[in-house]
C-alpha cells in the first residue's frame, strides 16, 4: 500500500510535468519477462517521442527490481529517462537528468 509520502510525490512529478506538456501515466504497465506478468511504473509520461519513468520508495525493499524495471523502461522507449527517487529527494539527486 503506497504511503501519504509515496503518493504526494507521484503527484508532484505528475503536475510538474503535465505543465511542461508531458502525458502522464501512473501504475503504467511494463512486461516483467523475468517474472512472466506485468510491473507497474510509478509513474511514466510522454511527450513528442520523449519518455520519463519514475520509481519512487520509502524503503529499500524494491529498488533492485525497480532498476530492472527502469532499465527496461529506457530499452523500450528510446530517447528516455528514467529515476528511482526516495520521497525525499528531488530530480537534482537522478544522475539521468542531469544537464549535460
């Protein structure tokens, strides 16, 4: 069950980037092969051939499979990122959004 937290930063992250022009998705599904059914990504949005994943955790517990997860996400959809963020850290703390 997500925390108060967990859903406060999805909801961020969701508004944030539904003002930039983004369509965003929470729960977006992602075929686990690995597990034969479907992981869900906190949070995905889209625009103009533009991908964003987001993972975010209280705890440690699932950051091994969300970075699977990720990693996949960013395989399928070319021209992505992807960050797996505590509900205290920002984009600032993703190395994938980092200015180049």
């Amino acid at each position: 069950m997500p925390t108060a937290s967990h859903s406060l930063k999805i909801q961020q992250l969701d508004e944030e980037y539904s003002k930039k022009g983004f369509k965003c998705k929470k729960n977006f599904p992602l075929f686990d092969p690995q597990e034969n059914n479907f992981a869900l990504i906190d949070l995905a949005c889209f625009k103009d051939g533009s991908a964003r994943a987001f993972e975010i955790e209280v705890t440690g517990k699932q950051a091994v499979k969300n970075a699977r997860d990720l990693r996949r996400f960013k395989g399928i959809f070319k021209n992505s990122k992807a960050c797996q963020l505590t509900t205290d850290m920002g984009l600032e703390d993703c190395p994938d959004f980092a200015k180049r």
